[in-house]
C-alpha cells in the first residue's frame, strides 16, 4: 500500500520519528549538521522529500540541525612582556 511522506522539516526529531512510524515508514539514516536558520535537533533534510508516495516500510533519511557551527577557537599567541625600564639615577 502508497502512503504519502509527510513534511517533517523543522520539527523535532522525536516528534518526526513518530509521524513518520504512524504513516507506516520507517527511519532510515541520520546525521547532524550545523545550521543557522533551523533549530538545533529539528529536521534540516528529508530524503525523499514529502508529498512523494512511496510504499509502506520505506526508509526515510533525516538529516538533523547542530545549530549554528560554533565559532572557531582562537589560535593561542605569544607575547613578551617588556623588560622594565632603568631609571637612569
């Protein structure tokens, strides 16, 4: 039997599992990736996409937000401190 994929685009990845499992598919594959516009743990991609009709126990790959990618580590530098000034007297 057809079903029709459900959008699960911004939606958090439990609540995704869930409509997908009640639509009769299964979850296949999923990885994290940083993005700054969908919220850390939501669904960023769906492959295949919905409003596809596929068949009952096909496996849907989600690909889930880290939020933004943190911001780089700033590299450690050296520095000196100045050798004290003599007083000249």
């Amino acid at each position: 039997r057809m079903v029709e994929i459900p959008n699960v685009v911004d939606i958090g990845f439990d609540r995704a599992r869930r409509m997908l499992e009640n639509k009769g598919l299964r979850l296949g594959r999923f990885k994290g990736e940083y993005d700054i516009a969908i919220a850390k743990g939501n669904v960023l991609q769906q492959t295949p996409p919905a409003g596809e009709n596929r068949p009952r126990g096909t496996e849907i790959d989600l690909i889930i937000s880290k939020g933004p990618e943190p911001e780089p580590t700033p590299e450690p530098f050296e520095y000196s401190t100045p050798a004290p000034i003599e007083d000249p007297n």
